[in-house]
C-alpha cells in the first residue's frame, strides 16, 4: 500500500511550482506519515489545491498589469491553456494579419488599375514595392527583438503596416510615387514580424513542438490569405476597392490590442551593440545555406501564386468576377495541411535518434510533388480544375515546411533564432523583389502563363535537390553557440 502511495508524493515534490510552496508540501507529507495513509492523502491533496490558490492570489496581488515570474513561465490563460499555446496561437493570428494586409491589394490591383490606368508591367512593379522595404527590416526586427523584448517590438511593427494599410488609399489617389512609398514602407514594417515571432518562439516553445508550431505560423498566412481572398471581392462590390484596406487595418489594430494584454517576454531584454559576429557566421558557408536556398525557392512560388492567381485565372480562363473566392481554396487547403505534416513528423522525430532524415524526407517529398503539381496545374484547360490541382500541389508541398523551415528553431541557441531567421527572410525575401516583376516580364516576353508556372517547378525541384546534398546535423556549424 505505501508503496503505491511514495509515487504520490514524489509528484507533489517535482511539481513545478515555487521553492517555499513546495517545501511546505514535503513537510506537510512527511508530518502526515503518522495519520491513516487514506486522510493523509486527502491532507496533501488539500495543502496542493491552497497552493495553486496561493500562486494565484500571488499574481493578483502585484502591481497592475504586472506579472509574476511563475505565471509569466508556467501559468495559463482562462485556466484553459498553458501560455506557450497561447503566445503561439497569438503568433499565428499575427501571421493572418500579416498576409492579409499583404495579399489585398492583389485583389483590389484588378479594379485599381481600371481606375488609374496601369499596364500589368507597372502592376507588377507596385506589387513588387512591398518586398523592396520587406527585405530591409528582416535583421533589424531580430536586432530590435533582442534588445527591447519581442512583445514591444511586435506590437509596433503591426500597429505601423495596420496603418499604413488604412492610408493606402488615400495615398493611392494622391500620386503613383506616394504609393510605391507607402508600400514600401508598409513591407519594411511586416519584415520585422517573422524575425521577431522566431525570437519569442525560440524562448517559449520546447524542442517537441518546434514543427507544428512553426507549422501554425504557415496555418496563419494561408488563413489570412484565404479570407483576404473571400472576403475581398465582395467589399469591393459592396463598397469599392478602398473598403478592403479600412477593414484589414483597423483589424490589425484590434490584433495590437489583444497582444498588449495576453503577450510576454519569458527572457528579459539584452541590450546590446549588434552581433556582427553572430550575423557573419551566418552568411558563412555552411548547411544553412540549404536552408537559405529552400526558403528562397518556397517564397519565390508563394509570392507569385499570391500575387498574380487572380490576374491569372482572370485572364486564362475569363474567370467571372462573382467566383473569385475560389482563389482562396489552394491557401485553404494548405493551412490544415501543414499543421498535419508538423505532427506527423514532430511525432516521428521524437521516436528518431536524429531530426537530419526526417527532415530531409519531408522537403524532398513536398518540394518534388509540389513541382509536379505545378506542371500539371499549368496545363489545365479550365479554371475550376486548375484550381483542384493547385489544391494539391499545395496540400502536399506543405510537407516541406515540417522540414527545412522547422529546422531553424534548432540551428543554434535559442537567442541566436532571431537573427537566424532575419538573415534567411533577408535572403528569401529578395525572390519577392525578383520573382513578382518577372514573372509579368515573362508572361509579356513569351505570352504564356504556362512559362511562368514551370519556372516555379524547376526552382522547387532545385530546392529538394540542394536540401538533400547540402543539410547537415547541426547545419555545419562546429560550434552551435557562435558567440562568445
């Protein structure tokens, strides 16, 4: 009988609860020893329940807005959820607002340039603005980040691109230049957003659930990108293309609200000079540059797909203004799809010596089929099944993402995660700046989507094929704290 009882107790003592309340817990165990073993239990059951209440009243005693250390690490939200589920969760809707606000105008850009006038050369070129001020920022919101904590940093960058999205049409109306400024300034205050959620990742999220909540950023883009799709044809016809902007702004600033209050810090701030060790070692050759390349590649896709669907399926198939939404369905797909890839392999990597294979398995299977999907899609001869493969296409390149993307948050120390993945947006992103023009450019060059389309397989098929040769344990660095 005391046998089955010692394992009780031992519980009560690793709880992760504060030094003085778990003291009290020993003593109160070992004093009860002499009671009947049954009331014993139910004594130490009761000191537990005065405890949790203890830690509680101690949160509500502090300063307004204060919280304490243990609730800050170990405490939930509602009484629901532990609070890394909660700051990931916050991150993901971060990341709805985020491609919403980005994704918009590549709806509204079909009835503005009806409006103003613009060829699809000068389309693409104010497409294309956004990420001219998107790659510059990726370092600096890591920077920042780790400065001044990832709440605050946040918080500002989503409050500017919200406002800005508020004012471009306004600025629209006044000149083509204040609009290419405003674009540009609106994609230097999201670059800052994917370093800096990488930063609070790399402090809250333990090693186990690294895919699925990386995995749940990409739930978030293709969320928001889906929404910003349905929802986006009908403002338009209800009340004109500037509604579409005035909504998905002040959306963001209800998000800015919300993160004010439910976001945190688990690491207090470093204030530094900046890492110019950290960032060299970065660009030096190594396995990450596997990873810097398949990002190159995913992005590059994304970023045409996102912003020249609808322009394509308008032009190749006369798609009708009232089955628009139907460009969200590819992004619909994806999102559950992976988030159900990082499970899978998060699963099958807890079970593994090594996170090399599984990870190599999974950009290679998601970027080949993917490629394949591509190709297909592109040859289709009408726009609803087009569609149903570009579903595909999506769902099973989603599966990469649970590989060279997942394996960031564990290339080096969980501090150095910000800047990793600012200098790797920093080098996605130019595909962005590339790949969005030129894609115009060769539609216009050979007057054919399908060129374009097949540009896209190659670069995946090259990113699966680089991943495969180049990704190394530990990403070839000798050392995974680079700085001393």
């Amino acid at each position: 009988f005391f046998s089955r009882q010692r394992p009780r107790e031992h519980s009560l003592r690793s709880q992760t609860i504060c030094p003085p309340c778990a003291e009290r817990i020993a003593a109160f165990t070992v004093t009860s020893s002499s009671s009947s073993s049954y009331q014993s239990m139910r004594e130490v059951r009761v000191v537990e329940l005065e405890t949790q209440r203890g830690l509680a009243k101690q949160g509500e005693a502090g300063p307004k807005g204060s919280r304490t250390k243990g609730e800050v690490e170990h405490g939930t939200c509602f009484g629901l959820l532990a609070r890394r589920h909660v700051i990931v969760s916050l991150c993901a809707l971060c990341a709805f607002v985020c491609y919403a606000d980005r994704v918009i105008i590549s709806i509204a850009v079909i009835t503005m340039a009806k409006e103003f006038e613009w060829d699809l050369i000068l389309q693409g070129q104010i497409l294309g603005a956004f990420f001219y001020g998107y790659v510059m920022s990726q370092i600096v919101g890591a920077h920042l980040a780790k400065v001044y904590g990832g709440k605050g940093v946040l918080n500002a960058a989503v409050a500017g691109w919200s406002l800005l999205t508020v004012l471009t049409p306004i600025v629209a109306k006044i000149s083509l230049p204040a609009l290419l400024l405003c674009r540009v300034l609106l994609g230097f205050s999201e670059g800052m957003s994917f370093p800096v959620t990488y930063h609070i990742f790399s402090q809250w999220v333990p090693k186990s659930e690294s895919s699925r909540s990386v995995v749940s950023l990409n739930v978030g883009t293709c969320t928001g990108t889906v929404v910003a799709f349905v929802v986006s044809p009908w403002l338009i016809e209800q009340m004109g293309w500037e509604s579409v902007f005035y909504f998905f702004g002040w959306t963001g600033i209800l998000w800015c609200a919300v993160w004010q209050v439910y976001g945190a810090d688990k690491e207090p701030p470093s204030p530094e000079a900046f890492n110019w060790k950290l960032f060299c070692e970065l660009l030096r050759p190594s396995g990450l540059y596997s990873i810097y390349f398949c990002h190159f590649s995913w992005n590059m896709t994304l970023y045409i797909s996102v912003m020249w669907l609808p322009t394509y399926l308008e032009n190749a198939y006369n798609l009708d203004s009232k089955e628009t939404w139907i460009n969200s369905l590819p992004y619909l797909v994806m999102a559950p799809s992976a988030f159900g890839w990082g499970v899978v392999v998060d699963r099958y990597i807890a079970k593994s010596e090594s996170t090399l294979w599984p990870r190599k398995v999974a950009t290679l299977v998601g970027f080949v089929g993917g490629a394949i999907g591509l190709v297909s899609f592109s040859r289709q001869s009408n726009a609803h099944a087009a569609i149903f493969l570009l579903c595909a296409t999506f769902c099973i390149s989603a599966l990469s993402l649970s590989g060279w993307e997942a394996a960031k948050l564990n290339a080096l120390e969980s501090s150095q995660a910000g800047m990793l993945q600012g200098v790797s947006n920093t080098i996605a992103n130019f595909s962005g700046v590339v790949g969005v023009p030129l894609a115009s450019y060769v539609k216009k060059v050979t007057d054919s989507w399908h060129a374009v389309w097949m540009m896209c397989a190659a670069i995946w098929v090259a990113a699966a094929c680089v991943y495969a040769v180049g990704a190394q344990e530990g990403h070839g660095i000798t050392n995974k704290k680079v700085v001393h």
